[in-house]
C-alpha cells in the first residue's frame, strides 16, 4: 500500500528513476539518494540559478522570495550565500527602471548589508509607484532576523 502510494505521488520525471524498484524501502532510498543529497551539482545549479534571477515584471515582493528561496536552499545544504555577494545579486537583477537606486547604493561610502537593502529595495518600489503585491508586511530574510519596511511620505515646505 505504501509502494504504491508512493509511486502515486511521483512525476513521470521522478518515476522514470525508480521503476523496476519493488518495495517502498527501495523507492524511499532511491529517492534520497537521488534529492536529499548536497550534490556539488545541485549546489552549482542553485548558484547559477541565484544568478539568473531577474526581477522583470515581478512585484519587489516576489522578486525577493525568488532569491530568498535559492538562498535558504544553499544554507540548507551548507553552502551560504555571503552577505556580500547577496547585496550584489539583489541589485544586478533589478529592472532598468532602478538604475538610479542601484548607483546610489553602489557609490554609498559604507557598505549596504542585505537587511537595510531590502527595506530601501521595498521604499524604491513604492517610491516608483508599484504597489507591494504581497499581503504581509514583513518578509523573514533568515531564521534570526526579520525585516519590517515602512515608507514616511516627504514633506515639502514652500519658501
């Protein structure tokens, strides 16, 4: 019953690498072996695919949770992404229409952690125009820190 519930759940892909198996013990280790394992492939594959993203149509939002997805699957295998390196990911993929952001964030004297760039990256978009898409307020960057953005409205004052 297992075997076959088992079996159910996979995708032609997925099934095409366990067929001939005959208990769900062999299909459960064929799996591991298969997924579960930190594969230098696997981690390349997730490097290149941290350097792939482009933010394009997307919300500042999505385009967010797309690489915080790569990047919590890299920490997960023991691989993270060095502070650094995640500030230059997150400002090489913007659309064009963040060109300006992007240079005044690059020529800052001092250094931009990814925390307060996420919250300058969500007050740009609103700056922009582009409603947040996403219902939350907060979106969780690791398990230790949580980054909360706001936007004040400028004032302006007449002489």
């Amino acid at each position: 019953m297992l075997l076959c519930w088992l079996i159910s759940s996979l995708t032609e892909v997925v099934l095409s690498h366990v067929v001939g198996l005959t208990t769900s013990r062999d299909v459960w280790c064929s799996l591991e072996r298969i997924f579960a394992s930190p594969s230098r492939a696997r981690v390349q594959q997730l490097k290149y695919q941290l350097h792939a993203v482009k933010m394009g149509t997307s919300s500042m939002s999505e385009y967010i949770q797309s690489i915080k997805s790569i990047v919590d699957s890299l920490a997960a295998m023991a691989n993270p992404v060095v502070d650094s390196d995640l500030v230059s990911n997150l400002l090489s993929s913007l659309s064009f229409e963040y060109d300006s952001f992007v240079t005044s964030v690059n020529t800052r004297v001092d250094p931009v952690v990814s925390e307060e760039l996420i919250g300058l990256m969500f007050s740009q978009e609103i700056y922009h125009g582009h409603a947040i898409t996403s219902p939350y307020s907060t979106i969780l960057i690791s398990p230790s820190l949580t980054v909360h953005t706001t936007f004040r409205t400028p004032s302006y004052h007449r002489l």
